[in-house]
C-alpha cells in the first residue's frame, strides 16, 4: 500500500483521469473530493462490500428457480 501524506485543498492524481482532493479535516474524520470519469465506479468501501454480497446472491440462483420464473413469465401480447 503507498501511503502519503496531504494537507487541505492538496491533491493525489492517480492515472490521468482520476483526482482525490483533501477537502477538510474535522476531528478524526478527513473529507475528501473525487473527480473521475463517470464510467469509473467510487464507492465507499461498506457500500461496496453490500453491493458484491448481493451480487454474490443474486448469481447463486438455482436452475429450479429459473425454470419455475420461466414458467410464470407470461407471454407478450
């Protein structure tokens, strides 16, 4: 892991697209800015952890439970 140090309204650029800003500091918590493209994905680290679980249970779908949504679907008119 690198780890660097940054004061207020200083900078860390990562690729050329990619910029985290220190916003502020308030007691034990650092605000922080982030510029990136929109295809790229920035996530807090909880909040991606809760969105790869239910991908995880969304992909452990069993082929009964396909065949019975199958099933259901109705046809288009």
């Amino acid at each position: 892991m690198l780890v660097l140090t940054r004061r207020v309204n200083e900078s860390i650029v990562i690729g050329q697209d990619i910029t985290i800003t220190v916003l502020e500091l308030r007691g034990d918590q650092v605000r922080i800015g982030i510029q990136a493209p929109r295809s790229v994905s920035v996530h807090r680290e909880e909040v991606f952890a809760e969105i790869s679980r239910q991908n995880k249970m969304a992909a452990n779908v069993s082929t009964d439970d396909l065949a019975r949504l199958a099933r259901r679907r109705r046809p288009a008119e």
